[in-house]
C-alpha cells in the first residue's frame, strides 16, 4: 500500500521519452498526443491494480498493462491486454 501511495503522491512526476510517446500510442492504440495525461488517468482509476516489482510499478486497469520506472517515474512502455 505505501508503494502504491508514493506512485500517486508523485504522480505529477511521471513523464516519458519521445520514443516512448509514439511506443505507448502503437501499443495501446490510442490517438492522444499526451500519452502522460493519459497514463496519469489510467493510474488514477479506482479499479487500477499497481504493483512494485524490482526498479519498476506495473499498472494493470481496465485493457492496459503501463510499466514506469519507480525511481525516474519514467513511463517505459503500455500494452493493450485482454481483459
């Protein structure tokens, strides 16, 4: 719970690299220029699951896996699941 807790309170941390941005749209599928913004939401559901493990947070909500480094809060990649 602590861990889930320090990815919310630094929330406004989170970013990603350009390769990430086009990354993270061809993955999920999604149109958005602001693929932060999005990942912020998807975070931030209630039904989100965020997990730590090793250097990384794993985010399971709704048809998206979202990986972010825990200490660069850096959002490495997002994948389309199958719910």
């Amino acid at each position: 719970m602590k861990i889930t807790k320090s990815l919310i309170k630094n929330i406004d941390k989170l970013h990603t690299t350009e390769m990430g941005i086009e990354r993270i749209k061809r993955n999920c599928q999604i149109e958005t220029d602001d693929v932060v913004q999005w990942s912020r939401v998807q975070i931030l559901d209630k039904n989100a699951k965020i997990e730590r493990i090793g250097k990384n947070w794993y985010i399971f909500t709704g048809h998206y896996k979202i990986t972010v480094n825990a200490y660069s809060y850096t959002i490495i990649t997002a994948h389309r699941v199958e719910a």
